[in-house]
C-alpha cells in the first residue's frame, strides 16, 4: 500500500501510473469529491451554494500549478489502455 511517503521526489521514479490511481482513490479528497458528486446530482444548487462552488473553483484554477495537469496527462497516457 502506498503512503505519502511514497510521493518523496527520491521515491517517485518506482511508481507506476497505477500506484498513483489507486492511492488516489483511497484517498479522503476523493470520498468527499465523490460525496460532493452525489450531492450535485440530486438537483440544482441553491444560490449561495453555487457561489460557494464556483469561488472554490476559481481559486483552485488560480494556484493550480503546471505539473499537475502534466501528472494528470501522465497518468492518462499510462492507465488508458488498463481502464475500462
């Protein structure tokens, strides 16, 4: 099982795309993000909720930094044909 440990940048050269997906799905964010999705599914967002969600975003896109896209792409590349 992988830690955060895992992550140290002398440790990430053994890491395949598929340690990174799996770790990140068991990973607290994405029950939230997951819970967040069941939440949004169930109807439309009040208005103060949206402002909410949509300030979030905006400064999520503001600090993103360019690895993460690039890690996102890597990821993508390399799990593509193991994923249903």
């Amino acid at each position: 099982m992988l830690s955060a440990e895992s992550f140290r940048p002398d440790a990430a050269d053994s890491l395949t795309g598929k340690d990174v997906y799996n770790y990140a799905g068991q990973h607290a964010g994405t029950k939230v993000l997951h819970r967040f999705i069941t939440n949004l599914a169930v109807g439309e967002l009040p208005k103060a909720k949206l402002k909410i969600f949509f300030a979030s975003m905006t400064a999520f896109v503001r600090h993103i930094t360019p690895g993460i896209p690039a890690l996102a792409s890597r990821l993508t590349d390399e799990l593509y044909e193991e994923l249903p």
